[in-house]
C-alpha cells in the first residue's frame, strides 16, 4: 500500500528528512475557511435523517416523538490535545490541483512509515493513543452507531459530498487522554438540535496559534518517491 502526501515544495525536504508535522485538530476545524481543505466541522459526525430525527423518551407515557428536520451531533471535546497528519490514497493531478500544490511525495511502503512514526511517538509521547486509519465518508441520513462515544470514531468520519475524492488516511494522536474511549463524557459532546434552532453549518473560527509537533523518524528517501504536477 502507498500513501500520498500533497506538499508544496519548500516544506517536502523536511518530509524527506523524516521530521513529520503533525497538527492539532483544532487547526483543521480553523483552517482558513477559503481554502478547500477547509473542513470546519472536523471532529464532529452529524445524523439528519430525511424522515426527521426521532427521539425516544425515557417516560413511557410519552413515547418518542419526531423532530422534522431535526438533528444530532457528536463532538470532539478536546481538539487542542489531538494531532494529525494528513495523507491520501490516491495519486492524482486533481488533487494537486484542489490543494494548490505542485508537488507529492509518495511514500512506498506505508507500513514501514506508519510503523517509524507510531514508534516514534510513543517515544516522545509515553502513554499516548496512536491511530492510522483511513478516513470513512458519511451522508448525513447515515445513522449515528456508536459514533457518538468515542473521539476514536468521529476522527475519521468526514461528509461525502465534500471530502470523498480526497480518499484521505491520517494518522493521529492524543495525548493527556484525549483520544480514549472511556470517560466518554469528557471527551465526546453530542447534542440534539431542534428545528427551529438548527445547528451551526460552520462555527466561527477560532483564533490560533494553534498547537503542532514535528516527529522525528530519519531520513526516507529511501521508501519515497518525489512528483511534481
């Protein structure tokens, strides 16, 4: 398996050298709204269902009822503690284009990448959560599941109809918790939005600096390839 880092030119030497940026969530949820790897609802898996939003009550009297048009939302509670790095599955000028790079590095063997950064990590980071899985594209009908209770699922939830041709793998960690599965309650949020009070389609930037760490795995040049579109 191959992965695709989009890159533009000055920063791929450093790619190259093996010191690998890895970037809060919260920078992603912030990214400079006109670029299109904008995506200001990162960390976040959202259930609209086109027959309404049904809840169900916990007094039987009352039953369940339907919110027409209503939705639920999952949230990630602690984005400043979670770090990405953003990759792809696919080689393709379309993406260099939408990306506004002219360059790409090609990482040959994924495994061994994957398994230099989590050793990595785990050496700067004792204790911290390590994850590398492909992204999985969801249309808003698509129920919850168990989505909503773990930091670990939402990460790597991303809308369809904007992010699917990007067939995006990241790899990530937490540290201080921040991506484990229990307590839940500190780390996930999940609200219900009626109608009338439709949630946010895009909150309003938050202002950085943001955090961001740079791990060191040694030169791979080895088991890359260098494009240029």
């Amino acid at each position: 398996m191959h992965r695709y880092k989009y890159i533009s030119e000055p920063f791929a030497n450093n790619l190259l050298n093996g010191e690998l940026l890895f970037r809060s969530l919260s920078y992603f949820i912030n990214y400079e709204r006109t670029d299109p790897r904008s995506d200001p609802m990162d960390g976040t898996k959202m259930y609209r269902p086109k027959e309404g939003l049904v809840i169900n009550t916990v007094q039987p009297a009352r039953g369940s009822f339907i919110y027409y048009g209503g939705s639920m939302v999952a949230s990630i509670k602690r984005p400043d503690e979670i770090f990405v790095m953003c990759l792809s599955n696919s080689l393709s000028n379309n993406l260099a284009l939408k990306f506004n790079v002219k360059g790409c590095v090609e990482i040959l063997s994924a495994h061994r990448f994957e398994q230099l950064a989590t050793n990595a990590i785990k050496t700067s980071f004792p204790g911290a959560v390590c994850l590398g899985r492909n992204v999985k594209y969801y249309a808003l009908s698509e129920e919850m599941g168990i989505d909503w209770s773990s930091p670990e699922h939402v990460l790597f939830r991303k809308r369809s109809e904007y992010y699917s041709s990007e067939r995006e793998f990241r790899l990530a960690f937490g540290t201080k918790d921040a991506l484990a599965f229990e307590p839940s309650a500190a780390n996930m949020e999940l609200k219900f939005y009626h109608p009338n009070h439709p949630e946010p389609e895009s909150p309003a930037p938050m202002l950085g600096p943001f955090s961001q760490h740079i791990i060191k795995i040694g030169d791979i040049r080895k088991i890359c390839r260098v494009h240029a579109f």
